[in-house]
C-alpha cells in the first residue's frame, strides 16, 4: 500500500471514531467512574441539600426550631413565669414603706403599743429630778380617782370642827401664820434636802437638788442644785446618804439591785455656817460601807468640798461597769439665824 492510501484510511479512521469522542467528552454520568473519596468528599453524605434561601430563613428563624427545651440549656428548675425588670426589682429593693405588710408580731414585739417613747435624754432628765416630776392629777389612786380627786375628798378634824382639804387649799396666805410664829415649831422641824444622781462607769458627777429652799443654791450659775447656806446661819447638819447598782430585768419588767453587795452606804455629822462669805462644814469623818466582791475591787467615792465660796458640793464616783443611783440627805438641826 502507497503512503497516500495508508494516510486517507487513516484519516477515515479517525473521522469514524469522532462521533464517540464526542459522545464521551459529553458524557455527565461519570464515565470514568470517580468516587467521592477521590476528589476529597469522602466525609460528604450523599443527601440533599437546602438551599442558600433556605438556609438564611432557618438561622434566622428565632421561634425555636430546633425545640431546645430549658432542662437543655441548663434552666430545668426555672418556673415558666414573668420576671421583674431590673427597674422594677431596683424599686422594690429601695421601698422603706413596709412593702411585704409586715406586723410587729412578726418581728417580735406584738406587745408592743403604738405610742410615743421617751427619749434617751428625756428619761436621764426625768431620772435624775432634772424634769417636771408626776403632778397629784397625773397619778391614779384608784378606777375612778386621781390621786388629788382622792386628797380633795379627805376632811381634817379637831376641836374647832371640820374642814375638807380643798377648803384649806384655797384659804388665803395673807392670812396664813409662818413658822417662826409659832412657838417651838421651828425647833421642831427640821429642814432635809435631797441630792441626787447617777454615775455610769467609773465617771465623776455632782449631786443635785431641785428643792425649792434657801439651801440650795440657784444663782444662774453651774454650781446651781448644790447646797448653800444663808449668810448669818449656822446649824447642826446630819449627812447620809448611799447607792446602789442597779440594772434592768427584762423578764420581771423593772428594775432591780444586781444584789446585796451592790449598795453602799455612808454617815457623818456636824456643824456648818455660813463664814466670811464661805460656807464652811465641820464634819466628822465620812463612814462609807461598801461591798467589793460585787463592784469589781473599786470602791464608789462621795466626797464633799466647796464647789464656790457659797456652795457644797457633793461628788460622786462610780466604778467601771456599773450604773449607780446616789442619794444623799442632809439634814439641818438647830438652825441658828442671826438675820431672823
């Protein structure tokens, strides 16, 4: 065969084979068959697919879709219910108006009653003879009696007949007789002035009286309460006088002495005058009688000086710890009165 005939067949060859060239590059069903581990998609499950639209509108569905439940999420004990704003919690929180109705019951003091209490400052004043006392109108002597009602009832009786009280106690001064008028009354009677206090911890504090009398000084001065003496006045003077430590028994109500060795006590006698403008006692010495064992080995101290060139002063000393109530009565014997 010449080159010529061999070339034309082999032209012819090939244009017979075209068809199935074309066939093949066509071909979409895998003719060679590739697996999926060959171009890399090995772990790809052969399932259908959603589509971008689809995908977009399921991640940003917010309806729970995928029905996550609370015990999911770690809320399991949480109850399906409203909760407060931060706000509304905040506001609560802040509410000082008994917001939950709270009783005093509840917290204990049911036997409580809605009146006003005295203050602090109130109750010492009150204590310690510094505020108006109890009036014979403000104490009840009985259901249906004050203590005065019960006093204007009383009648006196002696020889000239009788009178009730209220008759006397509207009878006029002008014609009342003093003391030094009668005779040997005035040796008779002798004049006692009260001085109190009291002493919280080992403080020093002055006694002091509220008594409307010549022997109590009151000049607008910080010596006023002590005791004084007239100028030209001398007297036999008798001191005595104690305290006590005392606390409050919640269970009993009242208030009590802590015990027997919390009291002391003390006495001293003798003269006092009025001297070169000095007020000058003469006393023997002062017998005080206290119990340690309850007072923690201090000894509670009055000592008596002059607080002015008119004035005695009583001072009290307590002991750590302890509250004491001090009084102290001096009494004026056979006054002497050279002004009278």
């Amino acid at each position: 065969m010449r080159v010529s005939e061999a070339m034309s067949q082999a032209i012819e060859d090939f244009l017979e084979k075209v068809p199935e060239l074309d066939a093949h590059e066509s071909a979409r069903d895998n003719p060679h068959g590739v697996t999926k581990e060959q171009v890399g998609l090995g772990n790809v499950a052969n399932a259908e697919q959603a589509t971008k639209t689809e995908f977009n509108a399921h991640a940003n569905d917010a309806g729970n879709p995928h029905g996550v439940t609370k015990a999911q999420v770690g809320l399991g004990s949480v109850l399906n219910a409203e909760q407060a704003t931060k706000a509304e919690f905040d506001a609560h929180k802040n509410n000082t108006g008994n917001p939950h109705g709270v009783t005093k019951a509840q917290v204990g003091l049911g036997n409580v009653t809605n009146d006003e209490q005295a203050t602090k400052a109130e109750y010492n004043a009150h204590k310690s003879g510094t505020a108006d006392r109890h009036t014979a109108d403000d104490i009840d002597y009985s259901e249906s009696h004050t203590v005065k009602q019960k006093i204007d009832e009383l009648v006196i009786e002696g020889g000239g007949g009788t009178m009730y009280h209220d008759e006397l106690l509207n009878t006029d001064y002008a014609d009342a007789h003093p003391i030094s008028a009668i005779t040997g009354l005035e040796d008779r009677l002798d004049e006692v002035i009260i001085f109190e206090g009291e002493t919280t911890g080992a403080e020093t504090v002055r006694l002091t009286s509220n008594q409307d009398s010549d022997f109590v000084y009151s000049e607008g001065s910080q010596y006023d309460g002590s005791f004084t003496m007239p100028e030209g006045v001398a007297a036999n003077v008798e001191i005595v006088g104690g305290c006590v430590c005392y606390a409050y028994d919640s269970q009993e109500g009242k208030y009590i002495i802590n015990s027997p060795t919390g009291t002391c006590f003390f006495r001293t006698e003798g003269a006092i005058a009025h001297i070169n403008a000095i007020v000058k006692p003469v006393l023997s010495t002062i017998a005080v009688y206290d119990m340690k064992s309850n007072l923690q080995d201090e000894t509670p101290a009055l000592t008596i000086q002059n607080g002015y060139v008119k004035t005695i002063v009583f001072n009290a000393t307590g002991v750590t710890g302890k509250t004491l109530k001090w009084r102290v009565a001096v009494r004026l014997k056979n006054i002497i009165n050279l002004n009278s």
